[in-house]
C-alpha cells in the first residue's frame, strides 16, 4: 500500500502511526473483501458463462452447475452443512458470505465499509469481465 494512501487514512481515522491495531485490521478488511468479490466472481461465472470461462476445463461435476446439483443426491446430504461442498457454487457462495461477515467486523466504521465496497465492486468486475473468461 502507498505510504500516503496509509497516512491519509490513518489521519483520517486519527490513528497515530504507532497504533498498527486498526491498520491491520483495515488491511485484513481490504483482504476479506477481495476475497469475497473473487468467491462472488466465481459464482456468477460458473452460472452464466460457464462453456465461455477456465473453470469449464476443470471437472464439471463439481464446477458446472447444470451438473453438480447432482451431487446432492442422499437424504443425509441435503439436511446437513455439508451440502455447500458439494459443488462450487455452493462452496464458493458459502465463502463470500463469510469472507463479507469478516470483513464487517473488523471494518472500523461505516465510512471505510463503503470505501471497501468499491473494491468488492471493482475487484468483482475485473474478475468476472476479465480474467475468468476464456
């Protein structure tokens, strides 16, 4: 990160550069966003344009969902928590709910909640329009 860009916001948050506390949480923020907007691309590649991305060379009966639901296919299975392993839509859904209720609580306040959620929307649009396509 730029030095200017951290002692901006640590001038803004009013953090003295010696408590690294919020910053590290700020930085762990930044990362579950981006973690989540990467788990929030996969999902929305997987079921739009699966035939068009990379995940369609991988196994299908686990990345293409017109497949993978399949894979719920025992009583047992449905009822459990285990169900969101079975695909990666599932998965991969799972963990950006995660990844978003991480990152809103370490977030400081509203203000930086809604600067990292330009970074989930930019990191999301880099990814799904970009770079999991063929």
């Amino acid at each position: 990160m730029d030095s200017t860009i951290l002692g901006g916001l640590c001038w803004y948050y009013g953090i003295g550069y010696l408590d690294y506390q919020k910053v590290y949480k700020m930085i762990l923020c930044a990362v579950f966003i981006i973690l989540a907007a990467v788990c929030k691309a996969v999902v929305d590649t997987i079921s739009h344009h699966f035939y068009e991305s990379i995940f369609s060379r991988l196994n299908p009966k686990f990345w293409n969902p017109e497949i993978s639901w399949m894979n719920k296919g025992t009583k047992t299975l449905k009822r459990t928590l285990f169900v969101s392993l079975t695909d990666a839509w599932h998965l991969f859904g799972l963990l950006e709910r995660v990844f978003i209720i991480l990152a809103a609580f370490l977030c400081p306040d509203w203000i930086f909640l809604f600067i990292m959620y330009g970074l989930f929307i930019n990191t999301f649009h880099i990814l799904y329009t970009y770079i999991f396509r063929r």
